[in-house]
C-alpha cells in the first residue's frame, strides 16, 4: 500500500524508487509532500475539488505525459455525457437535497464543491448552497429546518457501515419528507465523494438519488 491520497506513506514510496506522485490536493498530505520533494520526488498536487478542476487536471496531466490529444479527446467524451445527464434534469421539479460527508459533527457538502454541482445538475437544489465553504460544518438543528427532500449520507467508510435505501440515524425525525418518503441513502463515500474521471458515473448515481423516476432506480437503493 502507498497510502491514500491524503497520507502518502513516503518510506513505501522511496522502497519503490518513485520519481513522481500524481495526488489529489490535500492540507493533510502536506508534510508528507514536503518531505517526499525534499528526497528529489516530483509531487504534482491536482486540484480536482471542482468540474473545472477535474478538467484542469485532466489537462495538466495530458502536458506532463506528452498526451494532450487524447487527453482533450477525454474531455470531451466527458463533457458530452455529462451533457447528456443534464438534459434529462430539463422540466424536472427540483428537490431539495442535504449530503452529508461528516456527523458527530456534522458536515455537508456546500457552494463550490463537485457535489453542489452535481445536484443543480440533475434537477436537486443543495439545501446547503449558501454555506460559507464547500464541506461546511452545520448544526442538526440547521439541517433539519431546511426540510430536505432526499437525504445522501456519504459520512461512513467503514466496511459494516449501513448502506443502502435506509433511514438509519436519520429516522428518529420522522417529519422530514426524505424520511416519510423512505429517500434517504447510505453511500460509500468513494461512490461520490473523491471526483475524477468518474464525473459522469457519479453524476448519474446522483440523478438516481434524486430523481430515480427519470435516471432509474440507484444500486443503492434497497428494496
């Protein structure tokens, strides 16, 4: 094992040989980056929070390897099918989404991130898009008063954590209508939470979430 992407395990890495760590930006990562370049590694630190950034990077990583064609043709296949996602949202009415990726305390997805993006993009309105940040620590009492609709819970990897079409922790508030409408999820937080290549995979899974009428049922949907 290398480590994850915000705890690059540098003794592994130099067992290797590594010349070049390809990594998604990260706080955490910081020291470990700094003594990894300190021993002649090249750390490139991609900023892939956002769309843009994902295709930001995409590009960056096309320059370093000499691929920018194929990797301008990745794009756009990218972009076409995330397109596509969009225009089936089109006349949809909007529901109202809370996605959590933290409890105990609680954190939400906000403004900026890929999450908030991919909600607007088919057809959810992010109860936390006015939050300060893109991950933004809200109080359970400024969740539920914004009454959301559907309810993803991204906030467990551990391998027993609930999954599925479950309310969960969530269901002790039995007037929200993601509960009284049995649309609350418990995702593996790989399955949305880190974006990539995987934008339109992800953005689908979300329309599933959101509007399973439209994108069809979601595999994380129980019965």
């Amino acid at each position: 094992m290398v480590g994850g992407y915000d705890s690059p395990n540098v003794e592994r890495l130099l067992e290797l040989d590594c010349d070049l760590l390809l990594t998604t930006m990260s706080e955490a990562a910081f020291g470990a980056e700094k003594q990894l370049r300190s021993v002649g590694v090249e750390v490139v630190a991609l900023q892939t929070a956002t769309f843009d950034g994902v295709f930001d990077s995409l590009a960056s990583v096309g320059i370093l390897f000499g691929k920018q064609a194929e990797a301008a043709e990745i794009e756009r296949d990218l972009r076409e099918r995330l397109g596509e996602l969009a225009a089936l949202a089109e006349g949809l009415e909007a529901r109202r989404v809370l996605f959590v990726v933290g409890r105990d305390p609680l954190y939400v997805a906000g403004p900026g991130s890929h999450i908030d993006e991919m909600i607007r993009m088919v057809g959810g309105i992010n109860v936390a898009g006015e939050a300060g940040s893109p991950y933004q620590q809200l109080s359970m009492e400024a969740a539920l008063e914004r009454i959301p609709d559907i309810i993803i819970d991204a906030s467990d990897n551990h391998p027993a954590a609930l999954r599925g079409r479950e309310p969960g922790v969530w269901g002790r508030w039995e007037f929200l209508p993601a509960v009284r409408e049995r649309r609350v999820y418990h995702i593996d937080p790989g399955a949305m939470v880190i974006p990539g290549l995987r934008l339109p995979e992800m953005t689908e899974l979300m329309g599933q979430l959101i509007h399973p009428e439209q994108y069809g049922e979601p595999y994380a949907a129980a019965p």
